[in-house]
C-alpha cells in the first residue's frame, strides 16, 4: 500500500500541492520551491548557530582530548569511554553536523512526495506539468538513460553545484578537525567519532540522492545546500 494514499497524508500532500501552485502563481512552482527552501533554511539559523558552538566547543576541549589519548594510549576501551565522558561533561556534541539535514527531512520528503506521483488525493497532479528551464520538475536523473534531452542540462548543473557544496563542507571539516581533533585512532568507535575520517565524506551522499528523487527535490538540495555552505562559513568566523 502506498503510504502516500491515506486519507490524512493524502489531505495534507493536497493542500501542500495548492499551496505550492498558489506561490508559484507569483512566480513558478520552481521558483516557489526555492522561496521554501530559503524559508526552511531562515528558520533552521538557530541550528547552524547550534553547530558553529559545537565546534567552537570542541576546539576548546581540544587540550583535554589530547591528554586523554595520551594517557590511555594503550587502553582504547578506558579512552573511548573518557572521551564520550568528556564530550558529555562539556556538553559538546561530535556529530552536530548532521541536525540540519535530520531536521529538513519531513520537507524534503514532501517535496519528494508532491512530484513523484501521477495523482493526489484521487486528482491528477498538476505539478508535474511544470518545468525547470524546459526539464520536468517531476523528472528523475535516472530517467536520462531512456534518452537525453537538451533540457536535462539541468540536473547537470544542480549536480556540480551539489558536488562543489559538498566539496566545500569537507573542506571545512577537515580544517575544523585539526584543530579540535577527535579521538585516537585505535579507540574503538573512533571512525564514527573523529570528523576527519570516513565521515567528512558524508556530504557527498546527497549526490546518491539527488540520483533517485524528484527534479524539484533536487533543486531544493542544491539550494538548501549553497545556503548551508554560506551559513556555516560566515558562522566560522563569528565563533572562530
């Protein structure tokens, strides 16, 4: 059963589809997409303000956090242990980083939602007869195989600037872990812990997602993305 047909959730993706023409009707559904992405990221600033004191807060424990992996060095079970210890005594959090997209997901699934299906609530789905620079905005990466169109030149430039985000955001942790590093490499669990390893490579997922969704879902990724990569530069230097 698609979970997109009950009553209540069919209801809510309804009114979410008028609002949306409704907006776009000032502008186009697209652009409508990307005033509620700048709305979702203006009200997600607390968040990524949240997380430039995290990392102010891990460069601060910093001298602590060596110590400790000197002085357990050879006891990775006591270091670990120390360690989320010290991070939750600090109040100091080694994996803000993931909140703002943990807090968008209900939005972009909805987008995903309002362009991957032929009907809402029993009615035909308007939606996916809008277009992004002549590319359907229910249109998927994948859907290029079957042939590629001019118009799809489009994903291609949502995919370099996704891919320069996440560029961007790897770099910035990767500079920000050294100068908060994280736990010793031979402490159990510190390939989940220290942000310049496997996971400073996160940001890149979106670009598997970006390959299974919607058009107009990866619009808002690319500019949920160019806004969070500004936020959280500008935020480095407030609480450098």
């Amino acid at each position: 059963m698609n979970p997109f047909d009950i009553p209540a959730i069919a209801a809510i993706l309804a009114a979410a589809a008028d609002a949306l023409m409704a907006l776009g009707s000032l502008a186009t559904p697209a652009g409508a997409i990307v005033l509620v992405t700048l709305a979702v990221r203006a009200l997600l600033i607390p968040v990524g303000v949240s997380m430039a004191r995290a990392a102010q807060g891990r460069r601060r424990i910093a001298p602590q956090l060596a110590e400790l992996q000197k002085r357990y060095k050879k006891n990775p079970e006591k270091l670990q242990k120390a360690t989320l210890e010290l991070y939750a005594a600090e109040k100091v959090s080694p994996l803000a980083g993931c909140l703002p997209m943990l807090a968008q997901l209900p939005v972009i699934s909805l987008v995903y939602a309002l362009f991957a299906y032929p009907t809402i609530a029993g009615e035909p789905n308007r939606l996916l007869d809008e277009s992004l620079f002549g590319a359907g905005l229910g249109r998927h990466l994948l859907d290029i195989g079957s042939g590629f169109q001019a118009s799809d030149l489009v994903f291609v430039a949502l995919l370099v600037v996704l891919a320069a985000v996440a560029w961007a955001n790897r770099r910035m942790t990767l500079r920000d872990a050294a100068l908060a590093p994280g736990p010793s490499p031979d402490a159990p669990g510190a390939a989940l812990l220290n942000p310049s390893g496997p996971l400073s490579w996160a940001p890149f997922l979106v670009l598997a997602a970006a390959a299974v969704v919607p058009l107009a879902a990866t619009l808002y990724l690319a500019v949920s993305g160019v806004w969070s990569a500004t936020e959280r530069r500008i935020l480095r230097h407030v609480y450098a």
